[in-house]
C-alpha cells in the first residue's frame, strides 16, 4: 500500500506536549465563542445591530436578508450587494421566525450569538490551519492571539459579511491543502477530483460573500495548476473550475435576469441599459471611479468630479447613500468606471501612488489592535471612517505585528502550501489598492495574518528562555492562558465602558454615524 504524504511544514520549531488538535480546536472555538458572546454586553450593545466600534454594511445586509425571507425585490432588483451573506442571513432568520417586513423584528441579540458563533469556528479552524501550514506551535499561537483579538471580536459581534467571508477563507485554505498533501495514489484519481471541484465549490461561495475572492480564484487555480504538473495538471483544473462554475452560476444567470428588467422598466429614464454581466455584484466600476480620483482621500466618498454639476435632488441621494441611477453622472461612473478611473490613474501617477499608500496606511490599521475587550494595550481611542472599523490612535502595538507578519510571510516563502496564503495576501493588496483601503477588510484577513505571524512567533518562542513545565507542555501552559483570559474577562462585565463619539452633525445636532468620527474611551 502506498504512503501517504504528509505535508512539509518549513520551520517548523519543536514543541512539547500538546494536545490533540482536535481537543485544542474545540477548546480554542469555546474560548473565542465566549469573548464575541461577551464583547457586546462588556459595551453595552446587546440591543443593537452595530457597534460603536464598526457599522459597517449591517443595515443593507439586514433589509436585504429582509427582503429574500418577504419574497421581495431588493435594491430594485440590481445587485449592489453580494448575495452570500444576505441568503445565509435570511437562512437564519427563517429559523429564528424573524420576518422583519412582515411584523417580526430580528432580535439583535439572537443575531449576534450566531455571528459570535461563526467567528468561534473561524479562529478554530484557524488554528487548525496553523497546525497544518506551520506545525503545532503556530497553532497554539494562533489560538490563543485569536481568541482575544479586538478587531476581530469586534468583526464577530456585527452581523456584516466580512465574519462570514473571513470563514470561507479558511475553508477554501483547509481544503485547497488536502489536494497538496494529504491525498493517497491508492485511492485514485476520482478521489482527488472530487476534492478539486470541491474546492472550486468553497472558492466560488466564498467569492459570493465578498467579490473581491474572484481574484483569488483565479490564484488558486494557477496554484493549482503548479502543484499538478506533471500529472494531469488540465483535469485538476478543470474540476476546480467546474466547482467555481457550479457555485457562481446561478447568481450570475439572477443577476442576469435582474438587471434586464431594470432596463426594461427603466428604459425611458436611463441614459442606457446597464450592463447585465455581474457573477456577483454590477457595482465594481462604480466603487473604482469613486476610489479613485482627484478628491478621493482612500475610502468611500460621495465627491467625485463628475457630481459637480448634479442636481440638489442627486446629491442628497449621494449623501444619503443611494443612487439614482437616471443621473447621467451616476450612470456613467456605474458603466464606465472601471475607464474612468484608470484614465485618472494614467494622467496622474504622482496623485495615484499618493492615494495607493494611503489605502494601504488605512488597511494596516488593524495590525494596531490589541486583545481583551479594552484593546490592550491600545486602548479604544482613535477614528472610525465610514462604514469601517476602529482604527486606533495608538500605534503601540503597530510596529511588532507588522515585523512579525514580514518574518512569517518570508519564513514560509518556500512552502507550496504556504503559497496559498500568499494568494489570499494578493487578494486583499489588489482589493485594497484598487479600491477602498477599509481596517475591517483587512480584519476579515485576519486569519490568513495570524498564520504568518505565528510562525514567526513559534520560532521566537523555542530561542527564549521558559519554565521547565512551560517548555514540556506548551498546551497546556496556552490553554490555562486562555481559559485564564477569558474568566477574567467575564469578570470584568460588570465595569462600566463607554466612549464618545464627535464627528459631522446633521440638522438634529446628532453625530452622523455614517460619517468619518472620533472616539474616545472614557
């Protein structure tokens, strides 16, 4: 009988002994269940969808999971938004019995221990990644910075699609490596296909939640291609891309669909028929024209150029984030941004690159963040753009998690497996430059960061000097920590938190809470 292969973890230090990854999955699934259950009652904001830390998308998500459990057309019908969150939302509405539309409100308490639960089993399953692309020290590494990461609590308290997509990322990870390593000869090649067109199933999903995993679709696939050659390379491909078909399809032929009646109802209103090909949303070129150009400052902004000369009708539609379609700036920033936006780029190199480096200021962010519900030791200071997530003032923490991301990405450079997370790290680069630089996009990476930060932690770890004990039974010595961490953090519930929070005001004197705005802890 053949061998099986087993997968080659580069740098792998020596460790102890550890419990069963198994047993510490689940141990590390509890724990990082427990904070995200507790976060929202440590800030007091069990009553409500946001928090004051991130608002993100949760409103358009929730009247679109809304609208799917009604039977009702949603945002007109045109996709704006990517369909995977909003169909796993409603899901679970219909098993809560929530129909908003109709009378039964969503309990946004019940709606937060279901997305606590989902970050749970992402920090879980990162873990296990860990273990698996890096060796058992990573893997306690991960769990246990995981479990207690504020941005990411913060990410698993909000019902928003990034907690969801930064699942499937690990998904499409964890199978992607049963294809590298653990696959046997002797159980033949149908085995293997399956695997395949089971990943392009997970890959195309995951790309439903958040578009931009088109990119790493196609990374994948190449991938792919390369850890085959030699042994039929074409029919790998061609499994995995017929999963991707599988799972992309049916939303593109709806969006299809959709988008033709918009025109057809339309047609005497709109300068001209949107276009219909959207796999997942139709709003990409939009988003790239309003990311770039003269006025753009890096994130999403309603100031573009062309919406100088609209109408005051128009823009109160802007500034309330909607979109009139019948506007021909609009309309043409919706069909032609993609041009528009490159074009700007061409004629001002200087004023792109200046852009370019301030998204990706923006996105680092969140290697500023601490742990526990406090931030420690960041603290909860410091500003909350639009729709994103905290980016705090301190940059205490900054400066060691980006050296120990650099390590980890270059200790691992020379894993094929560990190429997938350079795939994903690709991802989240063209996302970011092409498009807005968002702290809670980089969040919902977060799981790919934590494996090449850990890796370089697990080295660090076996060149210190430790207790004897700690030295014999790391798992055990990282599980008493997080259970450790996590009593005391239940402890600390009955303090009273707070922040203030300064920014635009509208008419009523109120801070615009879809506006860039300060806060402070106290």
């Amino acid at each position: 009988m053949a061998k099986r292969r087993r997968l080659a973890r580069p740098h792998q230090s020596q460790v102890g002994i550890v419990p069963p990854v198994w047993a510490f999955c689940l141990i590390t699934a509890g724990v990082a269940t427990v904070m995200r259950l507790c976060f929202p009652i440590a800030w007091g904001e069990q009553e409500t969808l946001a928090s004051a830390f991130l608002a993100g998308d949760v409103r358009a998500y929730h009247d679109y999971a809304a609208h799917v459990v009604a039977g009702r057309r949603f945002d007109n019908g045109v996709p704006f938004h990517p369909p995977g969150w909003a169909f796993v939302l409603a899901g679970f509405f219909r098993l809560a019995g929530f129909d908003p539309l109709n009378g039964s409100p969503a309990d946004p308490a019940i709606l937060k221990a279901f997305v606590s639960a989902l970050s749970g089993a992402t920090v879980a399953l990162t873990a296990l990644l860990a273990n698996r692309v890096a060796g058992c020290g990573a893997m306690l590494a991960t769990g246990a910075w995981g479990s207690v990461h504020f941005g990411h609590m913060t990410l698993g308290t909000v019902p928003s699609n990034e907690t969801l997509f930064g699942l499937a990322v690990v998904v499409v990870l964890l199978v992607a490596l049963r294809l590298h390593g653990e696959t046997s000869p002797a159980a033949g090649r149908s085995r293997e296909y399956g695997v395949a067109a089971l990943l392009g199933l997970a890959a195309g999903a995951a790309a439903l939640v958040r578009a931009e995993f088109l990119a790493s679709c196609v990374l994948i696939g190449a991938w792919l291609w390369w850890i085959r050659k030699g042994t039929m390379p074409l029919r790998f491909v061609s499994a995995y891309v017929l999963g991707v078909l599988v799972a992309l399809v049916p939303a593109t032929a709806s969006n299809w669909r959709n988008i033709s009646a918009f025109n057809e109802r339309n047609a005497a209103n709109l300068p001209g028929p949107l276009p219909r090909f959207a796999p997942v949303t139709s709003y990409g070129a939009f988003n790239f024209a309003i990311a770039n150009h003269q006025q753009s400052d890096g994130g999403p902004n309603n100031d573009h150029p062309l919406f100088e000369t609209a109408s005051p009708e128009e823009q109160q539609l802007l500034a309330d984030g909607g979109l009139n379609l019948a506007a021909p700036s609009v309309h043409r920033l919706y069909v032609d941004g993609y041009r528009i936006g490159l074009a700007w780029m061409v004629r001002n190199p200087t004023d792109a690159a200046a852009r370019l480096i301030e998204k990706a200021r923006r996105t680092l962010g969140v290697l500023a963040h601490g742990v526990l519900f406090d931030n420690f030791p960041a603290g909860v200071d410091g500003t909350r753009r639009r729709v994103d997530l905290l980016d705090p003032q301190s940059r205490v923490l900054w400066p060691v998690s980006l050296a120990l991301l650099a390590a980890g990405m270059w200790m691992l450079r020379s894993g094929p497996a560990a190429w997938l997370l350079y795939a994903a790290m690709t991802t989240l680069a063209l996302s970011t430059l092409g498009f807005f630089g968002y702290v809670r996009l980089s969040a919902a990476y977060l799981p790919v960061i934590w494996v090449f930060q850990s890796a370089a932690v697990s080295a660090l770890a076996a060149t210190l000097p430790m207790p004897r004990a700690v030295r014999r039974q790391p798992g055990l010595a990282v599980v008493v920590l997080m259970i450790a961490l996590v009593s005391l953090s239940v402890g600390s519930l009955g303090l009273t938190r707070g922040v203030d929070i300064d920014g635009p005001r509208g008419a009523d004197g109120q801070v615009i809470v879809d506006e860039t705005v300060r806060i402070s802890g106290r």
